[in-house]
C-alpha cells in the first residue's frame, strides 16, 4: 500500500484552475458588452451592469462546483472568493450600484493580504494552507516569505483597483481585470519561482508554480 502511494502520480491541475478563476469574469464582460445600450444612458447602463452581475454571480458558482467535481476539492480562497462575488453582488443588484461589484476586489485582496501577512508574523505559512497544496521539496522558510511576498502583493492589488474605480468608467475598469490584474498577477508568480528554487523547489514543479497561483479575485 505504501509503495502504491508513493508511486501513484500527482494530480495535475492545468490551466483549468485559471479557467476557473477568470472564467466567470469572462462571462461578465460578455453579458455586459451584449445588453450595453448602443446610446449610453443611466438605465441601459446599470441594466447591463445587473445583467452582467446575475451572469457572474451563476457563473462563480458553477466554476466552484466544477472545481469540486473536476479537483475532487474547493480550496478555502476559492469558496471566500465564490462568497464574496455572491454577496457583493446582491447588494449590486438589490441597490442598483455597480460601486459594490467594483469594491468586491478590494474587498478580497485586503482581506488576504490581511490574513497572509498575519500568518507571516505569527510564523504561520497560511498560503500552503490556502491552496491546499505543498509542491514538493519546498521548506518553511520559503512557503513563509511566500506567503508574506503574496501577502504584500494582495495589498498593492487592493490599492490598484480602488485607484482605477476612480480613475476609469466601468466599461474600462473590466478590462482592466483582464488586462492589467491578470498579466501582474502571472508576473509576480513568475518573479517567485527563483527564491522558491533556492527553498528547496523541484524544476519540475517550478511549471506548477504558474499554474496553481492564488486566485486574483476576479
């Protein structure tokens, strides 16, 4: 039994974990573009902006329920991110006010930066516990100065997305989800993977790294 579970491979995620994560913003921005009022006005926008909410909220649900049935588990930062799109969703909706869906990122990155940062000092490596994942060979001390690293990042995201809330309209301030959120995010993993490998990270697991990155709170 022992020699069975030594050898038996480790699950490989993929690039659906990014499905995942950005899929349901993709549905929003598709919503969103298709009931925009070819002439603006303050009805046809906040119609879409409802309509392209409802779509997100049914979409982050359903990428949540595929990631238990296709991973066989929901990571605890994917269940508080599902949350949150559903929460600060219903008060867009119930409200009428895109502000709410617009501070749901800063709401997630402030809050995990807040719980990383915590964990840092108090010694613990939160972020290993939060993906639900130990790439192998990787020490304390690297899953600590990740977990701080991430930590740090999440903030400066938080600050970012309230900074372009205020300086884009709402057409813009999607695109810059994809556009802006997402390369920093694949950047910054990217800039991890050399102290990770000086921790202890196999070569083989450094590809994982990118893949498994923590949700951006799409």
């Amino acid at each position: 039994m022992d020699q069975q579970s030594e050898t038996k491979p480790k699950p490989k995620s993929g690039w659906l974990n990014i499905l995942v994560d950005y899929g349901p913003l993709l549905v929003f921005l598709g919503v969103y573009k298709f009931y925009q009022p070819p002439e603006t006005s303050t009805f046809g926008e906040i119609a879409a902006v409802i309509y392209g909410t409802i779509a997100f909220m049914i979409a982050a649900v359903i990428a949540l329920a595929f990631s238990k049935l296709k991973f066989g588990h929901v990571s605890p930062m994917l269940t508080l991110s599902t949350a949150l799109i559903v929460g600060f969703g219903g008060l867009t909706i119930w409200l009428q006010d895109e502000r709410f869906i617009q501070f749901k990122p800063t709401a997630i990155y402030a809050l995990f930066g807040v719980l990383l940062i915590g964990g840092w000092l108090r010694g613990k490596a939160l972020l290993q516990i939060l993906l639900e994942a130990a790439f192998e060979g990787v020490d304390r001390e690297g899953w600590l100065k990740l977990s701080r690293n991430w930590g740090f990042f999440f903030f400066a995201l938080a600050g970012l997305n309230e900074v372009l809330v205020r300086m884009m309209d709402f057409e813009g301030w999607l695109w810059a989800k994809l556009w802006v959120f997402m390369p920093l995010s694949f950047l910054f993993t990217f800039s991890q993977i050399p102290m990770l490998l000086k921790h202890g990270l196999s070569f083989e697991d450094a590809d994982e790294v990118l893949k498994d990155e923590p949700p951006t709170g799409s």
